[in-house]
C-alpha cells in the first residue's frame, strides 16, 4: 500500500451507513468523523445498538459505507473496488473478534501463521514472524496445541499474534475481552496496550468494559449512530460517568474532562 508516512491510521470522513431501504431502512451511522493518528489505541463504546460494530466493520473495510469517506494509512477506500479492498483488509488491517475465530485443526503457530499463506507468501521470515509473534504473546511453550486445548485468554492471544503477523497498519478489536473471565481479560487488554506502546501498533476497540476502554488514549463515544464523546483515556470512573449520562439522556456527563462533541 502506497501510505503517506505521516497520515493517520484511520481518517473516517462524513461516514454514513444506512441498513436497508424504504420505511424499514435503519440508519446504524449518521455523519460519523473519527481519526485514529499512527500508534494511538483508541477504544469505541455506546450503549447497545448504538453503531459501535458497524462502525467497526465500514473501518475495516467489512460492510461499504452509504456515504462519507475513510482511508487507512493515508489511502482512501474509495475507488478500490472489491479485489482492492480484500487486499487492503488482509495486508494492512488485524482483526481480532470476540470469540477468536481460530482455526480448530490447525495448532497455535499454525493459526499464527495462516494470513501468510492466504496472502500466498511461504517465505521462511513470515514463519520465523509467526513463531516470534507466539512466543512474544507469551505461548512459547503451547505452540504445538490446537485451539481446543488452550484457555480462552490462550487462545485470544494467537488471535493477537495472527492479527500482528503481516504487521498491520491497523487492529480492529471487536470485544476482544468479551468472552474471557476478569483475569484472562485485563491479561489481554494488558497485552493489546503493549503491542501498541511497544511496537506503535494503532488500534481501534469496541468494547463494554469501562476498565478496558480506560486502558486506552481516548474513548469515543457513540449513540445513535453518532459520535457524541470524546475522552481521554485513563480514568475507569470518568468513563463510567459519561455512559451513565448517555444512558440516561438529558444528563450532563459528569466528568470535567468529558468532552461533549
Ligand atoms: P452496537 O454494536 O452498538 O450494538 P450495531 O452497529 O450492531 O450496534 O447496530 C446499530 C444499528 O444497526 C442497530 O439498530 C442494529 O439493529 C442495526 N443493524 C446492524 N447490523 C444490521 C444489518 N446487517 N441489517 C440491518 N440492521 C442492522
């Protein structure tokens, strides 16, 4: 991908997405800006039915916006067209899901190392990557298991290695901690902020959890189908303070440093 050095990670542009047409026609995004500069983590929350997975998958070039723009990495979707926009998801964007979506026959390094093969490249250096990746997620010793014999946590964080492993202009997290018990969950989101401190991965989360959308540089905010917030990371009770606002409509957030938009 031709990337202008500098650009931002993500720059979504006027983004509408509208569900079907007529009168049963739900418009999930209205109008919707957001940029994510190279190396932030930045993490999207909303009550339900807000646009948080929807904005997700227009990001990661899974479903087309009805309007707007969005470029990652500098380079606009629009015009791609459907080979162009599969190239740019495999090569440039992770994805890692709430249920991990691994492979069940193929072992951990396997799985890790799955994207190289689906872009058709057996070079030994992405399979050195691969082994590198799982032994950098802390699975060094389980490299041999299949998905069936590792832990929930375990198997997020091949997911958080084959995400990783074409090294990404981007990780979308789609609830990467919804699946896990408590522990398991801030072992992963610990791992996630340190790929993206260490290694200057940007990454985009959706995620329910205050704690974990804390861990983050910003909260965006969503309610229906709008951005309506903007926080800088940090503070769980912050976080806390403006969904308890936005679910409850009318109340001020009760933070000082919630920003409405
Ligand atoms: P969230 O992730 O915040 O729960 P979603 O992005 O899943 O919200 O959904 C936003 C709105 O769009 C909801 O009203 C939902 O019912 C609707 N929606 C989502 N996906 C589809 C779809 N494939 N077809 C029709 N409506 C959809």
């Amino acid at each position: 991908m031709d990337s202008a050095t500098d650009a931002p990670s993500v720059q979504a542009r006027g983004v509408v997405k509208t569900y079907g047409a007529g009168p049963t026609a739900v418009r999930a995004l209205r109008c919707c800006d957001l940029t994510v500069e190279r190396g932030e983590m930045v993490a999207i929350m909303g009550p339900s039915g807000s646009g948080k997975s929807t904005l997700l998958h227009v990001v990661g070039a899974l479903e087309p916006v009805t309007a707007g723009d969005i470029a990652v990495g500098g380079v606009p979707y629009a015009g791609l067209g459907d080979k162009g926009l599969t190239v740019l998801r495999r090569d440039h964007i992770g994805f890692v899901f709430q249920f991990f979506n691994l492979l069940p026959s193929l072992s951990a390094i396997e799985n890790a190392h799955l994207p190289a093969l689906i872009a058709g490249r057996r070079d030994k250096a992405l399979r050195d990557r691969a082994r590198m990746l799982i032994e950098r997620v802390g699975l060094g010793d389980r490299a041999e298991h299949v998905p069936a014999e590792l832990s929930g946590g375990e198997q997020q964080r091949v997911s958080i290695a084959r995400a990783l492993l074409l090294q990404p202009e981007l990780v979308l997290a789609d609830e990467p901690t919804g699946n896990l018990d408590t522990r398991a969950g801030a072992e992963i989101l610990a791992l996630l902020r340190e790929v993206n401190q260490r290694d200057g991965e940007s990454i985009l989360m959706v995620t329910h959890d205050a704690n974990a959308a804390a861990r983050a540089d910003r909260v965006v905010f969503l309610r229906d189908g709008e951005i309506v917030g903007d926080l800088p990371g940090g503070s769980t009770d912050d976080v806390l303070a403006f969904l308890a606002g936005l679910q409850a409509p009318g109340e001020a957030p009760a933070s000082a440093d919630a920003a409405l938009v």
